[in-house]
C-alpha cells in the first residue's frame, strides 16, 4: 500500500526534503482550518498532484487509497450517528430520532476529510520517493548524522514488508494447527498471536542490519563518500513557491468567503 513506485515524472525529480516541507506546511494549516472546504480542496489537490505530476496510475491510487475511503466514510458516519443522538440547540437537520445542528455536521465532514488529505499528502510522498533519496537528503541538507540517517532508511524500508511478515507468521501458525481466520474468536485474537512473532522477526532483522553497518564502519569519524548526492536546484525551490503561493491564494479566497474558520473558534 505504502510503497515506492519507480517512475520518471515532476514529483519524482522533486527533493525530498522539499516535499517533506510542503506536505508539513500542508498539514498544519489544514488542521487549523475548522470548516470542510479546505481538508476537500486539499485533498483534490494532493489526489490530482499524486495522479498528474506523479505519473502514478489512477486505478493504482484508488485501489491503494480504498481503505482509507472507506476508514473515512465510516468515521463520518459514526460521528454524525453519534452526535445526532444529543439534543442540542440551533438544530438544522431532523431525520427521525437523530438532529443535526451546524456544528455537528460541520465537524464530522470536516474530520472526515481532513483524514483523507493527510493520508492522501503522504501516499503521494511515499509513491514518488524513493527511500535511498530520503536518506540522502537527510544526511546532505538536513546534517544528520550518518548513524541516524541509515538506521531511518531501515526502519523506512522495514514498514512496508511488514504486511508479508503477518503473512508468513499466519501461515506458519495455520501450519501448526492454529486457525487465524476461522470465527469471529480466532480473528479476534489473531493480532495478539501476531505481535510476539513480529516483535522477534522485527528484533532479529535489527540486530542483523546494525552488525551490517558496525562492518561498514558506519559511525567513523572519517569523512564519508557517497555514491549519489542530492541537491536542492531552482526547479525544487520554483516548486515550493508556486505550490505554498497556490495553497496561500486559497487560504485567501476561503478567508474572505467566511469559509476558513480556525478550529479553535466557536461558529457564531
């Protein structure tokens, strides 16, 4: 799901310290934003830039973002459910036993999309980047130090093969004779059968990956080389220029609209 996509488009050549900084300026300024008009102008904007300046597949994106469509729709769902079933004042929507008032629709939409924008933002970062980049980039722009920056990297490339560890610790289970996918008891407490296992596999993975760099002499003091270097060009600046001036125009716009209402502010 979250994974690299080899690809040769515009976000793709993008540093990706860069991206990281968009994204992080992104998501604060959309967690401030308290009506829904921004979390779904951000999302369509991050889906569009992921699909277009991405090169990634539409049918890729939407199979991968499906889950989180559904996470989303059902976080709504619940809320609105949940926050219809109080009486409150200045009531909008009736619909049977469940009322509605501004607020409470105005902060289950919003939510609901503000999780569908930053998971939209990182799976376009996560598609277009690749993990050795990352790295280099954190250890040639942002200065960290080489130890941290390689044990980043692993654990970086570690998160996406866990789904294949869960896999092959089911099936080693079922081949000992514990179901996990039969009844609603054994899927229950499969998780928990899982995590032990997990733990182990994640345990020896680390200690076979620090006797790696240990070998390597990683952590030296000797000045290191580096088979690629990255850089950040005027086309990585141009891009964050036109894309926070683009996200501060809207800002603007919904501003004067009187739809951008900070999320620490009452509706009136």
């Amino acid at each position: 799901m979250f994974a690299y996509i080899e690809q040769d488009s515009y976000l793709h050549r993008r540093n990706p310290m860069i991206k990281l900084l968009v994204i992080a300026v992104l998501t604060v300024v959309v967690c401030v934003s308290y009506y829904p008009v921004l979390p779904i102008i951000t999302f369509l904007l991050a889906f569009a830039a992921t699909w277009l300046a991405g090169g990634i597949p539409l049918d890729n994106l939407l199979r991968r973002l499906l889950v989180f469509f559904v996470v989303s729709f059902l976080f709504m769902f619940s809320m609105l459910v949940l926050r219809g079933l109080n009486e409150e004042a200045n009531i909008v929507l009736n619909m049977w036993i469940f009322h509605w008032s501004e607020e409470d629709l105005i902060h289950g939409i919003s939510l609901g999309f503000r999780i569908l924008a930053l998971v939209t933002l990182s799976m376009g970062f996560v598609l277009t980047t690749r993990p050795r980049d990352l790295v280099l980039s954190l250890i040639q722009q942002c200065k960290v130090s080489v130890v941290h920056g390689y044990a980043t990297m692993a654990t970086y490339r570690f998160l996406p093969e866990l789904q294949d560890h869960v896999d092959s610790i089911h099936l080693a289970q079922e081949i000992r004779g514990i179901p996990w996918n039969k009844g609603v008891v054994s899927r229950f407490t499969s998780p928990f059968r899982v995590f032990l296992p997990l733990v182990c596999v994640a345990a020896r993975r680390g200690e076979r990956v620090a006797c790696a760099m240990e070998s390597r002499g990683l952590g030296r003091d000797n000045p290191r080389t580096y088979y690629k270097r990255t850089v950040i060009d005027k086309n990585d600046w141009v891009f964050l220029m036109v894309s926070l001036g683009i996200y501060a125009a809207i800002c603007i716009v919904l501003i004067r609209l009187g739809l951008f209402h900070y999320s620490f502010a009452a509706i009136k």
